[in-house]
C-alpha cells in the first residue's frame, strides 16, 4: 500500500469506529481495520488491553482472531484506531514508538472537541505522514 494517500471507510464501519471511541470513553478505545488495498471492509472493536486514558494495548489474542477472520475472507489487517480523549488526532511519541508495522494504517480518533476529529497516518521508522480518510456514502 506505499504511497497511497488515502483510506475509504464504508459508512458503517466508520461509524461503528465513531461509537467505539465514546463508548470506551474516558479511556481509550481500540479497533483494527479489516479490509484490502486502501479500502476497509470492516472495523473490530478490541479490548484496551492496557485500560488506561493515555495508551492503548490490542490483546495479542484478539489480534490474532480477527487477522485469521479476515485471512478466512481474503482480507487483511490494514491497520489500527485508537481513540485520543484529551488531545489532538496526531500520534503521541509513544504512538510512534508503538506503531508495530510499517505497511499500517494509524486511525485516530479525538473527542477533544464538540465533534469527534478522525485523521489517519502511516509512521515509518518514526516519520510520520497523513492519509486522507475518505468515507464512502452508503447506497440507497
């Protein structure tokens, strides 16, 4: 997926993200992206392994479940949410130091605002670059 400058949620998943973000609040909330190319199918809410306002932790397990689910579907995992409580839709330093895969999608959500603010990166070796998030309208 190098060099993709964006990322296409259905509707649904997007919202399904959305509700995860407050609905784990205070915390953080986690989610994993299921989908192909730049295109995410689906979202997997997890568990914040790590229960805390400030960080989050994917339990190993549930990772492992939605990576087969997805294989099983000719899917893959594309990428990760997570939510920021109390501060801008921007990786942390420790988002940074924690971003596991260089081919990932880094979905965050910030509900420091009156409206939830999502934006989405992709961090290689520590660089940090944006990806446009686009959702696709659900058909009628």
């Amino acid at each position: 997926m190098t060099g993709n400058a964006e990322l296409t949620f259905p509707g649904d998943a997007y919202a399904e993200m959305i509700a995860c973000a407050y609905d784990a609040y205070p915390l953080e909330a986690c989610g994993l992206l299921v989908g192909s190319g730049t295109q995410v199918h689906r979202f997997v809410a997890c568990t914040n392994e790590a229960a805390s306002a400030k960080v989050y932790a994917i339990p190993g397990k549930e990772l492992m479940l939605a990576d087969r689910a997805a294989e099983d579907d000719g899917l893959e995992v594309l990428g990760v949410f997570h939510s920021h409580t109390h501060s801008e839709p921007y990786p942390s330093p420790t988002d940074v130091a924690q971003a596991p895969d260089p081919a990932w999608e880094y979905v965050i959500v910030s509900l420091k605002r009156e409206s939830p603010e999502a934006r989405c990166f992709r961090i290689v070796d520590g660089t940090i670059s944006e990806v446009l998030i686009v959702v696709a309208q659900v058909q009628s």
